[in-house]
C-alpha cells in the first residue's frame, strides 16, 4: 500500500466509526477482523475515492441488514431435494489453493442449466457461499498459511457451453450484480478454459455486463488450461476438468472423473458447507423457529444491462438460427 491508499483507508475508517450501531454490527460479520482489507477492497472498487468507497460501503451494510445476509447461514434451502437440485444445476466447487494460499473455486459455466430451482433459490445459494468463503474459507486459510488471504482465485470451465445458456443472462446479472456491489475485489482472477465455439458469441452478451475491473481480471487459457494453472497452483488443486487432455462431453465428464468432480456433494468442501448450515440452523432453532420457505433478497438489477443484453442475444441468436424461437421466448421476460 502507497501512502495515499493508507491516507485513504484511515479517512474511510474514521467515517465508518459513525455509522449506526446495526450497521456497526453488519460490518464486523463483513471484514471477521480483516478491516483494513475490508476497506481497501472498496477503496479500490472505487479507484480510492474515499466519498464513493464509503456510499458503496454504507450502501451494502443496508443491503445486508435489510435482507438479513447475516443471517444467511442459518437458513438450509429447504426441502432436501431442493438443495441438491441446485448444487446439480449450479455448479461450483472448492479444488484447493494457489500457491501463496488463495482459495481456487471451480465454476461449471458451460454445464450449469440453472433450471431446476427458482431463482430465489440459486441467489441464496449463491450467497451462502459467498458468505462462507469470507466468514469461514477464508480466515482458515489465513490462520493456515500465516498472514491475510482475502482473495480467491476462480477458473471458470465452459464445456458443453451451448447458446441456449443465454437464457439465463438474468439471473446471472443478478448474481453478478450481488457480486459487484457487496462483496467487490474477493477475486484477484479469473481463468476460462475448455472455450468451445460458440463461446466468442455468449461472450458479446456477457462482457458488457462485467465492470472493467472485472474484465480486466479475465484471461483465457487453451484447452482445459492446465498447463498454465500448474504455474500458479499444485496438481492437487487442479479442478477435475483441467486435469485432462482435452475437453470432454457433459456425459463422459461426470462418469469420467466419479468422485473427484469437485462440484459433488460429496466432496469435503460441500459436506462442510452443508454441515455448517444444518448446525447453525439447529443452534438457531432452539432459540427461535426458522420459518421454512424461499429466501428473498431484494436487488434489483440496471434495466439498461437488461434491456442491452437481450438485444445483443437476439443479434447473436439469428447468426445460428436453430434454436432461435425457444431462447427469444425467454428474452420476453427479461
């Protein structure tokens, strides 16, 4: 950190010693006792203007305690089949970490349908996870390799990508939106792999919804991209698609790599997310009924990206032709 960042982290410390006591209390379940971190990562999402920093900081405190994120952890997606439902439907995983200790999260772009669910609850999940990554991924990787690790790494894997996955260009700004907003600078990179052709057309629809800073994270690797991840990461750490020499079918991928697909259940990080849910939920029950039910986060997302998103899809749909009507149909909704 230069003098000037640490000039401005002290000024959006000092503001945040002002805010209201709720919001007080939401921000120390945010930085669990990384603060300087916490600040600098919205310093930077807001290229260090402090006033800016701190609107956005403020700004997600509400959004927190408005829609109870703390609290997100007690709360299992219910009924059971449900919850597999969307971990077979939303693909991610923990494979390992990096070299100098960062968390490597695996995400299933190209195989994930996000269409045996409703979108209430993919976006709880999806901040379930965000939330024990920061509250508990995170300070035990910190504690196991000796100094802050604040950040993770995501490798992002498109096989089986299809243009049909366009569909979902809703709900996927909605979560990238959450992303955004709330939990900004949490991933120093991102790397996709297994592009398949149709990818440089999905990627016309998505690459405006990105922020720069995003976008300026991306980097693209042939093939499953394993020799590059290797230079930053272990072969252990490696995600099972990257361990191939080439990409596989939806089919042949599952059977293929059987237990060590990272996005199984019954991979150690989500039998531990799971776990931790039912405790938590459980300790909370005995004090207080969890009322069972869809978990409602209110976000809205730009009607602009929205709108400039499905004019681009429709541009891009009328390239290839087959498959046009269906997809159309879902643009209508948007």
């Amino acid at each position: 950190m230069g003098i000037n960042s640490q000039e401005a982290i002290k000024k959006l410390k000092a503001l945040m010693d002002h805010v209201d006591q709720p919001l007080k209390k939401s921000f120390q379940n945010l930085h669990q006792g990384f603060l300087m971190e916490t600040l600098e990562r919205f310093l930077k999402a807001r290229e260090y203007d402090v006033s800016k920093a701190h609107k956005m900081l403020v700004d997600c405190l509400k959004w927190r305690v408005e829609n109870e994120i703390d609290k997100i952890l007690r709360k299992p997606i219910f009924p059971a089949d449900v919850y597999r439902a969307v971990r077979d439907s939303q693909l991610v995983g923990l494979s390992g970490y990096s070299k100098e200790g960062l968390p490597v999260f695996a995400i299933g772009v190209g195989l994930s349908t996000l269409d045996k669910a409703n979108v209430n609850d993919y976006v709880q999940s999806h901040i379930q996870i965000n939330e024990y990554r920061d509250r508990v991924v995170l300070p035990s990787a910190s504690k196991k390799y000796g100094r802050s690790i604040t950040t993770c790494v995501k490798i992002l894997d498109m096989t089986g990508l299809k243009l049909s996955a366009l569909g979902n260009v809703k709900l996927l700004t909605i979560l990238s939106t959450i992303d955004d907003l709330n939990y900004p600078e949490r991933t120093t990179a991102y790397y996709i792999v297994n592009a398949p052709y149709v990818f440089s057309s999905c990627w016309k629809v998505v690459k405006p919804l990105l922020h720069e800073r995003t976008k300026r994270k991306i980097q693209v690797l042939p093939g499953c991209g394993r020799d590059e991840l290797l230079k930053i990461m272990d072969y252990s750490s490696l995600p099972h698609f990257c361990k191939r020499e080439s990409s596989l079918s939806s089919s042949r991928a599952s059977g293929h790599q059987g237990s060590q697909n990272c996005y199984s259940l019954d991979q150690p990080f989500h039998q531990q997310l799971y776990n931790y849910i039912k405790q938590q939920s459980l300790m909370t029950e005995a004090v207080e009924p969890i009322r069972k039910g869809s978990f409602h986060v209110n976000l809205q997302v730009p009607v602009s990206k929205s709108k400039g998103a499905a004019k681009t899809i429709e541009s891009e749909l009328r390239k290839y032709g087959s498959g046009l009507s269906d997809t159309l149909i879902e643009l209508e909704i948007m």
